[in-house]
C-alpha cells in the first residue's frame, strides 16, 4: 500500500497503512480519503481473499474481468 501511495505522495512512506490478523479477523488500515481508498484496495485486493482463507473464514471469489484474485498455484 505504501509503495502504490508513494506514487501519489511523496510522505505515503510515513503513512500508517498497514495489514494483520487478530485471531480470525482481517484488518486493513487504509487512508482517509476516498479516493487514496481506492487506489490501495485495487493494489491489495487481489491478495485479500487468500488471506482469509487462511485464517479460516469464507471463500471469497470474484469476477476475475473486473479484479483478479491470488491464490497460490491457481492459474
């Protein structure tokens, strides 16, 4: 997330923008506003249902046509 805002503000680097677990819970800490939202869930999305996969919640799936998703060894 930092990476793709550095794109669009030299202090993304500073940012907050982070991920983790708390037990079988995602938490995604995005920026403020919308359209920086945007921009960081299109990078990280792809990876999203993968990760709650394993921490065992519900498969998500998507239309691969609007955003693609990531699972090892799925092609």
């Amino acid at each position: 997330m930092r990476t793709t805002s550095l794109r669009y503000v030299p202090t993304a680097i500073l940012s907050r923008q982070t991920a983790g677990t708390r037990g079988q819970t995602l938490i995604v800490n995005l920026p403020g506003r919308p359209k920086a939202i945007r921009e960081n869930l299109e990078a990280v999305f792809p990876a999203i249902p993968y990760c709650i996969d394993l921490i065992g919640g519900p498969r998500l799936e998507s239309d691969p046509d609007i955003m693609p998703v990531f699972r090892p060894g799925q092609k």
